[in-house]
C-alpha cells in the first residue's frame, strides 16, 4: 500500500521508521519531510498546513492511506478533507482536534464531565483577567487558548510575571489570535508523565508511559522548548496509577468526546501530573507527542499500520498493542543557542554501526546529498535496552560519535527518572 505522512520533524520519522517494518506498507511519502527523512521516505514539497496540495498529491498519486502527524493540519481539518476525497486517514477530525487546539474547550470539557485537573479560570477580557492574576498566590500558570508552537505556557513565580505574560499575549498578541483568550489555573506539584494512546471512540489503549525534559539546560535550567530529550517507561507511573488513570481520565475523555459529538480516532496524548491528591491532566494533545514518540514506538512491538488502520475502521479491539519489557532513551541533540536564535548550515556527520536509531527533526540535503541543519532541535538519538540506566548510557554513547558544529544537548536525560523510588 501507499502511505502518505504528513509532516517534517523527529516524531515524523519515528513514525515511518515504524510504519517501514509493516508488510503491508509499499511506498511511503512524506509532505514534507526532511534530509534524514529521505532515506526512509520519499520526500514531497508541500507544506504540512497546505491542505489543498496535499490532497490532491494523494488523488493523482493514489494514495491508499494517510497519516496526519502535526497539530496545525489536524486543527485546520486535513483529515476532514482528505477523508472526504476518498483517502482514509490516522489522526482525529477538527472538530475532534479541538481538544488541542482550544484550552478553553479542554479545560471546560474536564469541568463538565469531572475529569481531574487543576482549578481554573478563562478569559476574553484582558483587565478581568488581570483583575484575576492579583487575587492568586503564586505561581500561577497562564496559558493561551490555541496552539502556539509549545510556547503559549508560562508559569509566574510573581504576580507582575504573570501580569506580564496576560498582557504579552491579551494586548501585544505574541501568539497571534492564540492569545485573544486565556486559561489561568492554579500550579499543581509532582511528577509529570506523558502517556499517549490510541483510540477508535470505542476504545482506548494507552502505550507505554514517558518522560520528557523541556527545559533547554541540565538540571532542569535555561528556557522551555520542544523537548531535549525523553525516556520510556515512567518510573513514577506505577501500574496501580495507571488502573487508576484508565477509570478516572483516558476513558472518561473519550467518553466525554463522544457525548460531545466529538468522537476522537486517533493518538490521545495525556499531559499528566501526580500530585499529592492524585493525577490531573495538565494538557491534551490531538497528536503524538515529540519527543515521546522517539521513546515510544521503538517499544512497539506490534505493527503500527495494522494498528492505524484497525483505529480509522474503529475496530481497535481486535488488534493486539503490544510494547516489549525494555526501556528506551532519547537524547536531543540540538544547535546551540536553541530556543531562541543559533546558527544553520553545518554539515552532519552520522557514522555507521550505531547501536542507536537517529530521528531527523532539522536537516535538509545539500547539492551533494549532505546533511546540513537547518532547525533548533537537530536529532533525537534513541536507543533501547533492558534497563533505563543502559538504554541512557547507549544513547549517550552514540551521540559522542556524531557530530555537527554547533552541536548542543543536555547531559542529564533520564536522570529524574533514575532517582525515583524502587528505579
């Protein structure tokens, strides 16, 4: 069969990685893919928000299925168009992607059908939420309703913080229309975890819990980004909180998005936070998450076509979703100065006989087939073991053999993981 990916990033290529290992799978594209992508997927210049093309590269090259990877298109309503010119498609509808792409909804959904989460209130008047900001004790945690490449979060240790950040995106529009309204909620403590699954609307099946490290520098220091990097399993999600999150979040969502009109068919990912009283989910996402992906699904041991294609024809339970016994690590290697400015350009050098697989998120081909970055995060280099402690130490030991100038990453990945209790 052929199979189209939409997108250009590190989850992208994890995902064809995976989808490559299924004998189901003939041909893949990706839309539009990138450098390191190339190798495992042939490559197509449309933009990932540019519905329209993308639509019709699928009619005239006959494409059999579609996996709609980013947020932005599943928001904008890709798998809405392609489904209607005859392509089936993985990824939830815009109106069921609304989850992600409005706070405003999420946060009122889990308000209406009592899903745990942290107190909250939502603003489209900027002095009224001011007015709110000045009756909080810090930190207080100030979020733009839409999607905002990951940036639309600020956690205000001081009532002027959070002040500031209600006005940089109420009044100055940082992220655009994402910030003409605005969640406020209360800081909640305790470890995060990350749990995506695959749901058909019937039924839901969570993949292995992970990890991730936002934070730019070692010790959690430095500016929020994309991600730096990743480990799977949780050592804090403990199966006793899984049942746990089963009965009181994961089907409850889907249950609620049902009852909505809103049935999800997809991957569902779970923001989630342990605190003292219990786990609350912090975010939803329409999509699979980057980097968890890159942790994630090399612990698949089942095919993942199968399991796409079990999700769009909503017979979920049928298929089997297994994930192997080991633990899986991924490292960022990024280009110095990201998130904010760094240098392109240089070239990449990846030796062979790896024990790890390298994910591309930003490179393209020179004129002479090199790889060349071209993004803030560069690679994610994953690498699975039998315990976490070795699945790190070979992730690290294969991102010494690679390089590019300006290279940058942190060296401390898995280290908050390795310090839980029982680890």
């Amino acid at each position: 069969m052929k199979v189209m990916v939409i997108g250009g990033g590190g989850r992208e290529h994890a995902i064809i990685k995976a989808l490559k290992k299924s004998p189901a799978v003939d041909e893949i594209y990706a839309l539009p893919g990138n450098g390191g992508i190339a190798a495992d997927a042939r490559c197509v210049d449309i933009a990932a928000k540019d519905i329209d093309s993308a639509v019709r590269f699928a009619q005239e090259n006959k494409i059999d299925y579609a996996v709609v990877a980013p947020d932005d298109p599943l928001v904008l309503g890709a798998v809405d168009a392609l489904t209607a010119a005859g392509v089936p498609c993985f990824g939830p509808d815009k109106k069921a992607a609304v989850i992600e792409g409005s706070k405003v909804f999420s946060k009122a959904l889990m308000k209406k059908y009592g899903i745990p989460t942290a107190a909250y209130e939502s603003f489209s008047d900027m002095e009224k939420a001011l007015d709110y900001v000045r009756g909080r004790t810090p930190p207080i945690v100030v979020k733009a309703d839409g999607l905002a490449l990951g940036k639309g979060v600020v956690i205000a240790e001081s009532t002027e913080e959070a002040e500031k950040a209600v006005r940089e995106m109420m009044q100055d529009r940082k992220f655009g229309d994402s910030g003409l309204n605005v969640v406020i909620e209360e800081f909640l403590t305790g470890p995060e975890v990350s749990v995506l699954a695959f749901t058909d609307g019937k039924t839901i099946a969570p993949m292995v819990s992970s990890m991730d490290h936002k934070r730019a520098h070692d010790g959690d220091e430095g500016l929020n980004t994309g991600g730096m990097g990743t480990i799977a399993p949780n050592p804090y999600y403990t199966p006793q909180i899984a049942e746990r999150c089963m009965k009181e979040i994961f089907v409850p969502t889907m249950n609620a998005m049902n009852a909505e009109g809103r049935t999800f068919k997809g991957c569902l990912y779970f923001g989630l936070m342990l605190t003292p009283s219990g786990p609350r989910v912090i975010e939803y996402n329409c999509r699979f998450g980057d980097p968890e992906t890159q942790v994630v699904l090399p612990l698949l041991q089942s095919d993942l076509f199968e399991i796409m294609r079990a999700v769009t024809e909503e017979r979920l339970a049928e298929v089997p979703v297994r994930f192997g016994d080991g633990a899986a690590c991924c490292v960022i290697m990024a280009s110095d100065g990201y998130p904010a400015s760094y240098k392109k350009g240089f070239e990449i050098t990846v030796p062979e006989g790896l024990d790890s697989e390298v994910y591309v998120a930003g490179a393209v081909l020179n004129g002479e087939g090199k790889m060349m970055t071209s993004g803030g995060r560069v690679l994610g280099v994953s690498a699975v073991a039998a315990t976490l402690s070795e699945a790190i130490g070979k992730a690290y030991a294969d991102v010494e053999k690679i390089s590019f100038e300006n290279a940058y990453y942190r060296h401390d990945i898995g280290k908050r993981a390795l310090e839980a209790p029982g680890c």
